[in-house]
C-alpha cells in the first residue's frame, strides 16, 4: 500500500492514470464516550482505506492512500470538549477543491473512506459527490455507510443505530489501536441502547437530546478485537466494491 504522503512528487507522478484511485480516508475530531479518543473516526476511516487499497493492490489497481480529512462538520458532539466542527459548506468545498488536484494531476477514482456519520458531514459528503459527477472529471467511490445497501453489511448493533463509541466503532479501536482505549472505563460502562439514528429521524440535534450524555450509544462493554478486525475486512471490501462500481459506470457499464 502506497501512501501519499510518504512519497516524492515524481513517485505520485507515476503512480496516476485512469486506472489509478485515490483514498480519502475522512473522519472527525469529536467526542466518542469517556473511553475512546476524539480520533476514533479517522483511525476507523483509515482502517477501512487501508484494508480497501490492499484488495485493490492484490489485483493489480495502482492505488495510493491520502492524508486523512480529520475536521468536518460534528455538530451532534460539538458542546463536549475537544469536538471541533465546520460548516457544512467549508467541508463540501474542501472535497471538490482535494478532488480537483488529484485530477489536475491525473488520478482516475476519488474514493471517499468515511467513517464519520453526523448527519451535516453526510449531507455536505454527498453534495460534494453530486458536485464532482456532474463535473465528470474523474470518478468518485463514496460507499455511504449510513445507507443501504452498504449498511446491511455491518454489525446488528450498527443496524440499530445505537453504535456511536458502542461496540461496533469501539471493536475496530481494540484491533487497530488498544493504547488509546481506556479500558478500565470501558469494561464498567452500562448499555446504552438509545438509538443515534432514529433521534436523528425524529429531529434531535446533539448527543444530549439523543440519549447520550456521556457521547456513546450502544454497548461499548461488549467490543473484542477480533470483531474488531472482521469489521475492518468487511470495510475494505465495502470499499473496494464501491469502486469497483465506479470504474463501471464510468466505463458506461452494469456495476
């Protein structure tokens, strides 16, 4: 796996062409329960991007990995200390202008790991994505995790909703980065089975009003690393279908 951040202009150089993709890992800086960091998105994002190019290598895709988005919109969080939200606008701009320069310099796919699910970073997400198809100049993967058919694939706790800092998020932690977890407080965390995704739906605007005090859903109590790493491989293969998907509508062909 190629990172491009690691590698010299010249090495990027050679590393586009209409075949080649870009991942954009994106997460945030917000609050994710007295127990995991403020970066749990962005290592989960990271996570996914990179178990993605590692499919895609496997089959001959150049692929190189971008430095992650960490600061986006996070409104739900942004009254818990450390959380650091922008405009919904400011995100949508900062894709498209990122997407622009990979493909000034001809870089075939813009692949958008994202593994932060506020629902004002989704909704500036998806008009950049919208923005950058119709402009038609490079193909964009952006497999949206809060929808089907690609959320079908996750944990039943994801399903539900009651997943932000739960076991699902929380798991991947445990495999990718046990030091930042803070165990002690994990293992004595009571359920918290309120769900994130049908507050939203009903109009709640922040953790507070969701049912999360503490800014966690779910049952962080219960994650193991090896659920961890199962998600993480059902991520990368998320992703590496997502693309794959866009390689053939721009070819014109069935996905």
């Amino acid at each position: 796996m190629q990172t491009l951040a690691a590698m010299t202009w010249e090495e990027a150089r050679d590393a586009t062409g209409p075949g080649s993709v870009a991942i954009l890992p994106v997460g945030a800086v917000e609050a994710h329960g007295p127990h995991l960091p403020l970066l749990t998105d962005v290592i989960i994002a990271q996570a996914m991007a990179r178990a993605g190019a590692t499919r895609l290598t496997a089959r001959g895709v150049p692929v190189v990995v971008l430095p992650p988005l960490s600061y986006t919109a996070a409104a739900f969080a942004q009254d818990f200390a450390g959380t650091i939200s922008l405009r919904p606008e400011t995100v949508t701009a900062t894709i498209v202008d990122i997407a622009g320069s990979l493909s000034r310099h001809g870089f075939g796919v813009l692949a958008i790991a994202n593994a932060h699910l506020d629902p004002g970073h989704l909704a500036s997400l998806d008009a950049a994505v919208n923005s950058l198809r119709r402009d038609a100049r490079m193909a964009v993967a952006f497999p949206n995790l809060a929808a089907r058919p690609w959320a079908l694939r996750l944990s039943e706790e994801f399903k539900s909703g009651a997943c932000h800092a739960g076991q699902f998020e929380t798991s991947v932690l445990l495999a990718e980065s046990p030091e930042l977890v803070r165990e002690a407080t994990r293992t004595a965390l009571p359920p918290n089975p309120a769900s994130l995704s049908r507050a939203i739906r009903d109009g709640k605007q922040s953790f507070e009003e969701a049912g999360g005090p503490r800014a966690y859903f779910g049952f962080p109590a219960q994650a193991t690393p090896e659920e961890g790493r199962a998600t993480i491989e059902v991520l990368g293969l998320i992703l590496e279908e997502a693309i794959q998907a866009a390689f053939a509508a721009r070819a014109g062909r069935p996905a």
